[in-house]
C-alpha cells in the first residue's frame, strides 16, 4: 500500500514539473494544490510552485515561498 502512495505521489510530482517546463504553470499550480492534501511540506512541490509563481511573473509569492523553504529546510 505506501508504495503504491508513493508513487502515486511521484506522478503527480513529475506531472508537475512537466506543466511547469511546458509553460503551463496554472496547471502545475492546480496539481500542487491537490498534492499539499496529502504532503502539505513536501519540498519538491514549493519548489515547482516557486518555479510556477515565477512563470506567472508572481515574483514576490515566488521570492516568499522560496525564502520559506530555505528558512524551514
């Protein structure tokens, strides 16, 4: 079963970091956004969102989110 979780888990993570480097981070945002119900810290993911909010031209959410995980890694 957890690795089953797992994987599932990684899909979604390479799902979105496929949307993000296809320049199509609304999408990659929607996914994180589903993904933190079940990992609200996973790394990765603030990382693609940083990368998303960026694409977005979101600087300051990116430049945040950024200074957060460093803070909290």
């Amino acid at each position: 079963m957890i690795k089953i979780i797992r994987g599932i888990a990684q899909f979604a993570n390479n799902l979105i970091n496929v949307y993000n480097h296809a320049n199509q981070p609304e999408l990659a945002l929607k996914y994180i956004e589903e993904s933190k119900l079940t990992n609200p810290y996973d790394i990765d993911n603030m990382l693609e969102a940083a990368f998303a909010y960026f694409l977005l031209n979101r600087k300051d959410e990116a430049e945040a989110l950024l200074k957060n995980v460093l803070l909290n890694a």
